[in-house]
C-alpha cells in the first residue's frame, strides 16, 4: 500500500517513498476532519526525481510512439474500471458531488483517448525538391523531463491535460499536485504504476511552493505546465522562462454572460445555475457576471434567484446533494468577506448564502448559492475573483453596453450569451475578448482535441493545454535538409 498511516508518498522512479519532509494535514473539507498527511518535499527530493527522469529520457525517446501509447490505452482501461474509486476520493477531498467529480474524471479520460492518437498527432512535414534533388524534413522531437503543477479544484482532470501528452511524445514527466488535495494523484499513480510505464517516465513529486521553486529551478526541466491563480501563474512563467524553460501557465477567471431578452429563460436559468454554483463556483469555468440586456432584467433575476435558494447543498457522497462546500475555512472567509465587500460597493444581497450549516457537517465550509444584484461595473467585485458561489448581476440597455461590460476585465478565461438570435450571437463571439466562448453554453470548455484557449490574465505563454497545442508544446521540431545524388551511390 502507498500510503503509511495516512501519510502520502512520492512516486520516483517506479517505487512508492517517503519525503524526508514535514508533513501537513490533508482534510476533508465537508467536515474538516483530517483524512492524510502529505510532506512538502524539498529541493533535494525534487533533484532525484528529475535526475531519475532524465535517466530514463533516453529509452523512453527511442521506444517507438505506437509502444509508447500502449500504456495510455491500459490506463483508459484502468481510469473507466475505476472510476467510482476515483470520484470518491475527489469528493472527500475537494468537495464537489460525486457527480462533479465523475464528470471531472470523463474529461481527464477525453485526454488520454486523444493522446493515444499521437502516432499520427506527432507526424511531422516534408517536401520533395526544395530544390532538385534536395529534400527537406520537419521531425517533432521530445523536449526531455518536463513538469506540471497544478490546483485543488480538479484534482482528477487538470492533471490529464498535460500527463498523456508529454509522455506520448516521448518526454518523462513530473506531477506536483496540490497539497490541499493530494490523494487523487496518489490513487493515480496507482494506476500508472499498474498501466506499464518504464521507471522514471512518470513521477510525483508532493509539496508546495518550495517544491515548486526547485522545479522552476532545476535546470534539466526543460519545460512547466501550471494551472492556478493568476498571480501564481504569472510568477511561475516569470521564473520558469527567465531560467529558459517553455512554460505554459493558466490563471484565474472572472466569467461574464451575457442573457438577452430573447433567450429562453427556463433553459437560461437552469444552465446559469449549474454554471455558477457547480462545483460550489470553484471552477475556472464559472459563471460568475451575469449581464442582462434591456427586458431581461426581471425575469432572469427573480428566475435565478429561485435556483440560488432552491439548490441543496451538503455533502458531496450524499444522494440528492446538489452542491458542496468550499476548499478550506480560509476560503469561507476569503468568499464571505467579499460578499460584504460588493455589498459595501452598493450591491444588493439578493440572495445570501452566509451563515449557513449543513447538519450532520456542522464544522464544514459551508458559502450556500449567492447572488450579489446590481454590482457596481467600477468596483472591486466586478473585476475580482471570488471562487466561490456567488453570481453577481449587472444590467445593459443593449448589446453594445454588455460587450463593453464583459471586455472590461482583466481575465479573459471565459464569455458566454445567452440568445436566439445568430446575428447577436455572431457579433458577440466576434468581439468577446476571451478565448473560451459559449453560445447558449453555461461552462465552455473545449474537449481534449481543442485547446483551452485562456486569454489575457487567464493565460500566460503561447502554446495552450491539450490537442495539438500540447503536442506542439511537448516537442521541438526539427528540420533536415537533404540530398543523397544517385552517382555517389555503390549501388549503381
Ligand atoms: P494556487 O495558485 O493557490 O495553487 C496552484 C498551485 O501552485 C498549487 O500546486 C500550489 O502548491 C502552487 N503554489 C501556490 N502558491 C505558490 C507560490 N507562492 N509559489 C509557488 N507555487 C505555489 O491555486 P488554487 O487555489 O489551487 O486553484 C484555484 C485557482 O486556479 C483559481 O484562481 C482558478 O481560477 C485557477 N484555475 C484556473 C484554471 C484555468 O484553466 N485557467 C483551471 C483551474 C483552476
């Protein structure tokens, strides 16, 4: 068994082990007791794990892509039989329902399904004849060890964004999780260990931002994947590009929507409700600014403002629960003093999810649905990001107003409409400064074979996770020119 009583391990090079380290409670954040013990490795723990990936580069590099997939076609076998295992552990330790997080892992299993395609996903280009009889050739080749690190809110899928394509490509690859909620990576690699990947190509480093700083410091790394906070993200591709590493860093969100008079309430309603207060709001993808345009105003607010009340929330392996709580007591107070803050800036509270208890879970983080009605478009609410599930309303007299309000953010994770009319709906995709957007659409997020297309302070680097983009990001390419004459040949 992995874990020694209660005590979470590193996976390196093959073998389960023990950090040298101090350790720090794992909890449940239903009920705040403590479910495990995870050390924040140093700098010392995170040298051996990248020295023995490097080692083990130079096999997996030469092992054939169509070999190399074999191992990601086992863990979509091994991820389907136990996914029910999976979603258990995610909601013990996150938070979300069990149907969010069975939903999560389908998503990470998108990822290795695209992955396995990678014999023709990592084919390169050539030409016959550049010039007579020369050829040229454009070959992807991997980078070497390379590194993700990654948030609390999907423990099970984030990390499928990067994992199946650095080692389809041919790279080794190293997970630090977070160690608000790192069981899930544990019963991950598991799995791994169980799919046949050679030692080294895959290990799992536990820790925090000590453990983080050796990766961006280590000079065999040789390209980082994060997702986080926007001021994390922008710190990690900081560092990690000024020590000359490719790096991919995914930030945080505000998502605004926009709902017209035309949009159909119902279905508007009940989507809007699942994209703000799913996953209890913790989600890159939430709704969280929903802009009514003219007519709309009334019945959207008072339509949403029943969904907010009426959605039940307690914990996540309890049947009928429609939403659980927030990651930790900091966060609760984070999210809760906000609400007083939007409040401060002239909000109504419509909807306040404040003071509430589960009962059977009194000690939980408990922020019940939230709506903030009338936010002020200059203040502080409009523009930050609570991760939590609070739905702030603001008002346009036309479309041209609500673009204006959506473009008037900093982040540009997300943007969404709500219409029936495709001449409203292709302006709006047009100018939306955002690089996910959905139309008639609560949570766009792109499957495995497009890119998660954040924008603005939701994304710092070039090249995007999944698809091609992780394929492209995951190789160098390189081009050879050639010319072999006839006459040199002993054959003739
Ligand atoms: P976080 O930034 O606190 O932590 C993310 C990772 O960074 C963790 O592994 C953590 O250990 C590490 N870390 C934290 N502080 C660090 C520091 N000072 N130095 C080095 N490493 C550090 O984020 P979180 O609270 O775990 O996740 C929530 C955030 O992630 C939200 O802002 C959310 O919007 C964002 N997110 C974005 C996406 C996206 O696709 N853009 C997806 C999911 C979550």
């Amino acid at each position: 068994m992995p874990s020694a009583n209660g005590e979470l391990l590193n996976y390196v090079n093959g073998q389960w082990q023990r950090s040298s380290a101090a350790t720090i409670p794992v909890h449940n954040p239903a009920s705040n007791a403590v479910i495990a013990t995870v050390a924040l490795s140093p700098a010392a723990e995170v040298d051996e794990a990248v020295r023995l990936a490097q080692a083990a580069f130079l096999g997996w590099r030469a092992t054939p892509v169509v070999d190399r997939v074999q191992p990601l076609f086992r863990l979509k076998m091994l991820l389907e039989e136990n996914l029910d295992a999976i979603a258990r552990i995610i909601t013990e330790e996150c938070g979300k329902t069990y149907a969010e997080s069975v939903g999560e892992m389908r998503r990470g299993i998108e990822n290795v399904e695209t992955a396995c395609g990678m014999p023709s996903l990592i084919q390169g280009t050539n030409n016959e004849d550049i010039a007579s009889g020369i050829d040229e050739h454009m070959f992807r080749q991997p980078l070497g060890v390379v590194a993700a690190i990654t948030p609390f809110n999907f423990p099970g899928m984030i990390p499928f964004w990067f994992l199946p394509y650095a080692v389809a490509t041919g790279n080794c690859f190293i997970l630090k999780p977070s160690e608000k909620v790192p069981m899930t990576s544990e019963k991950i690699f598991q799995l791994l260990d169980q799919a046949g990947f050679p030692p080294g190509v895959l290990q799992l480093v536990n820790g925090g931002a000590e453990t983080v700083n050796a990766l961006l410091d280590h000079p065999m790394v040789r390209a980082i994947s994060f997702v986080g906070s926007t001021p994390v993200a922008k710190y990690v591709y900081q560092r990690a590009t000024a020590n000359g590493k490719r790096a991919q860093c995914q930030g945080g969100a505000k998502n605004p929507v926009v709902i017209m008079p035309d949009a159909d309430m119902e279905t508007t309603t009940r989507i809007m409700g699942d994209s703000a207060f799913g996953c209890a709001g913790q989600r890159c993808l939430a709704a969280s600014v929903a802009i009514t345009v003219g007519g709309a105003k009334n019945p959207f607010t008072e339509a949403m403002a029943d969904v907010a009340s009426s959605r039940t929330v307690g914990y996540g392996l309890d049947s009928g629960v429609q939403m659980g709580p927030v990651i930790t007591t900091e966060s609760k107070a984070r999210i809760e003093s906000l609400i007083e803050k939007g409040a401060a800036e002239g909000a109504q509270v419509l909807v306040d999810g404040r003071q509430k208890k589960v009962s059977g879970y009194e000690d939980g983080n408990w922020v019940f649905p939230t709506i903030l009605n009338d936010v002020n478009p200059g203040g502080e609410i409009a523009r930050t990001e609570i991760f939590g599930p609070v739905l702030s309303l603001m008002h346009a007299k036309d479309i041209d107003e609500a673009i204006a309000l959506v473009n008037n953010r900093a982040f540009g994770n997300m943007a969404c409409l709500f219409t029936r009319d495709g001449a409203v709906a292709r302006k709006f995709r047009y100018e939306a400064d955002a690089g996910n957007v959905g139309i008639n659409i609560g949570v766009a997020a792109p499957m495995a074979f497009f890119p998660f297309s954040g924008w603005n302070e939701s994304f710092f680097g070039d090249l995007h996770a999944q698809s091609r983009h992780g394929v492209e990001f995951y190789t160098q390419t390189k081009v050879v020119v050639e010319r072999w004459p006839l006459e040199w040949s002993r054959q003739f």
